[in-house]
C-alpha cells in the first residue's frame, strides 16, 4: 500500500490561516536545547537535540514515568508502605551522596511520598528505595525504565539507574528523548502529573540533634517565574552539567523545553526563564480545526462500509511565529486504503501543516466511527470491484 496524500481542508481555510516566511531566531548558552508545543507538535527549536549525553537528575523521570504507569494500572497504591533497608540508607546518606530526601534506616515511607521525595527534593535515596519497593532491587526496576523507554520510543536513551548517578556511560539520554518523555508524562498521567510535579516544597526528615523538620525547595526554574510553570526535573552532576527539562501552560498552549550542559544554577535559570519566555512570546498558535469536526474520509479496505471519517480528537492548532502572516499548506496523510476493522477513535491518519521555511506539523485524525470488517459476499463483491477497475 502507498501513502495517500488528499487536501485536508477547503482552499479558504488555508488562505485564511497566517503562516511564517521564517522562525523567529533565539540564541542560548545551554550546548543542547529543545522545545516542543504541544498543542501542535510542533517543534520550535532544536540545538544539538539528538545527542547522546549524561542526563543526571533529569533521569528521575523515567522512574517516575514507570511509576505513575504501575499506579494507574492499579499495580502499585500510593498509600503502600516501603520500608528503607538500612545497606541503602548507608549508600545513599551523607555529603557524597548527592541530593536526599534524608530518609532514615528502617523507616516506612508511602509510594506517595517517595514520589514527592523524588519529583520535588530530587532524593537519590528516595529512588532507589522506591525502586527496591517496587520490582525487589535496583537492576530489576532499571530493566523496567528501559522497557518503558523502549515503548515510549525513546529510541537514543539507556539507563543503568534509577536516579541519573554517574555509572560510566551506561545511562545517557537526547534533549529529544527527554522532551518526549516530559510529554508522555503529562499526555498519559495528567492527575498524577497535577498532583506531583508543581510543588514548590516538601518536607521530610529532622536534623540532627535539635530534631527540626527539614523543608527543602523545589529547585524548578521555571516556578514562581514563568506563569503556568508545573514541572518538571533538574539535574546536575560535574560531567553533565546543569540541565533542566520543563513544562509551562498559557492560554491553553503548553510547551515543553530542554536545556543542558550549562555552567551554573544561576545560568540554568536566566536560560530556562528566557528560553520558556521565546516560546510563548515569539510563537502564538491559530485554531485549525474543532475537535470532532470531519476534515477528509479515508478509503476502508476489507469493511462493511468503504470509507470512513476522519476527525480531530482534540482542538488543533498550528503554531506560527507571532505577527508574520503568509500561506500555509495542509493535506491529510494516511497509508491506504485502511484495513478493517476500525475502532471508533482510533488514530488512522495525520493532518500535515508545512508553514513556510520551518518544519511540518503533524498532527493526529481519528476514526469518525467504527467499521466493521466485511461479510464473505461483501469481500467477494469487493474482489470484483478491484478486478474491473471498479474500486
């Protein structure tokens, strides 16, 4: 079967639409940088976004990524009890062992708040002994990430913990990897993603002596300095870096942005700051089409009826740059015709938008309705139809 490739809208929908000559231009400091709307999909900037590098803390995700996957299969409870075995308590307390949650030996902690120990205070101890609750050791739960990984398409990452620690290049990672699994995160888990991801602070654990709770800031950029900022993960380590992957919502446009390889905790900031700033800023999006409205039909193959519907299932936009108007072209994709049976909703073809010099914007078409695969007369008669021409 080949690509077919049909004018996705009516010619005055397309001229109507303002479109760029150019993207707007941006300078970082960060080495590596990324940014993805997803109202669109569009990707509005890319610097050196496919190579390998260590990912330090940014890491985390996954292990909350896998997590937040066992909760809403109803696998792992948020109120289950994990208790902290004192071997990992040693291998993770003290100056040399990096961020902490400050955990204590035996002590019972909840899925729920390991997860904030993790997303909010960056705990090496609380990943590790949540995954030791979950899947019996490290190695175990660090099989699970890549699993995952590897569903999710992160095709150019592997991991070797299960909290970003140097391991000698085992673990590595891509600013587009990481971008994507920021927007799986939010797209599959988006109550867990609310509950977990913005918080500006949490407390766990007493100090020594005067036994005073322990209440640490989320280290998050973007919090308290971009509006809508919620998410998500810092890191550093001396052979990363400073990085940063996050997520900010305005006027129903959502961003995701990476940064890496930076020199200082003050650098990230003024680089994510900005950098979140351009992508609201320089880009606005522009209403394509309505959730549920037909925008082509898509040939069956094989069905009880022979075409179907295709709709958006969501509102769509384009993203173009803000104040640059133009033409724009967009055509519906799809590899057919497509074979029945079809589900309603199901994801059977794309709406493709080329907006001058920048790169196309794809975005997702459903199935209208459900078709069933055809009867034994109905595949007979289609056999005749296609030996005479008749298709």
């Amino acid at each position: 079967m080949h690509p077919r490739i049909l004018l996705a809208a009516s010619a005055a929908m397309i001229l109507a639409v303002a479109a760029p000559a150019a993207a707007p231009p941006f300078e970082t400091a960060a080495p590596v940088a990324y940014m993805k709307d997803l109202s669109s999909g569009a990707v509005l900037y890319a610097k050196d976004a496919d190579r390998r590098m260590p990912p330090a803390s940014m890491a985390k995700m996954m292990t909350v990524y896998v997590a937040f996957d066992l909760i809403k299969k109803g696998e792992l409870k948020l109120d289950q009890m994990i208790t902290v075995r004192p071997e990992t308590w040693r291998q993770w307390h003290g100056p040399s062992a990096g961020s902490t949650m400050f955990l204590s030996p035996g002590e019972q902690v909840s899925v729920q708040n390991l997860l904030h120990g993790i997303v909010t205070l960056s705990g090496n101890d609380a990943c590790v002994v949540l995954a030791e609750g979950i899947a019996g050791t490290e190695p175990a739960f660090v099989a699970l990430m890549n699993q995952r990984a590897k569903e999710l398409g992160l095709s150019n990452s592997n991991f070797g913990t299960s909290n970003g620690w140097p391991d000698g290049g085992v673990t590595y990672v891509t600013a587009h990897d990481l971008g994507e699994l920021a927007t799986r995160t939010i797209q599959d888990f988006p109550d867990l993603y609310k509950a977990f991801y913005s918080q500006k602070e949490f407390t766990w654990g007493k100090t020594m002596g005067a036994g005073a709770a322990i209440t640490q800031q989320n280290r998050d950029p973007l919090l308290g300095r971009v509006s809508g900022a919620d998410g998500l993960k810092t890191g550093h380590t001396e052979e990363a870096g400073y990085g940063f992957t996050g997520s900010a919502e305005q006027n129903g446009r959502r961003l995701v942005m990476v940064v890496a390889g930076l020199t200082s905790s003050n650098q990230r900031i003024e680089q994510s700051v900005a950098f979140m700033d351009w992508g609201f800023r320089a880009w606005k999006a522009v209403p394509l089409v309505a959730k549920g409205k037909k925008v082509q039909t898509a040939e069956v193959q094989l069905g009880d009826v022979r075409s179907v519907g295709l709709v958006a299932p969501r509102d769509l936009a384009v993203t173009v740059p803000a104040g640059i108007s133009g033409n724009m072209k967009v055509t519906v994709v799809y590899n057919g015709p497509i074979k029945a049976p079809i589900k309603a909703g199901q994801h059977i073809a794309d709406l493709v938008v080329q907006t001058g010099d920048t790169p196309p914007q794809r975005m997702p078409l459903v199935a209208e309705t459900a078709v069933d695969a055809a009867g034994f007369f109905d595949r007979i008669a289609a056999g005749f139809r296609w030996l005479f021409g008749m298709a």
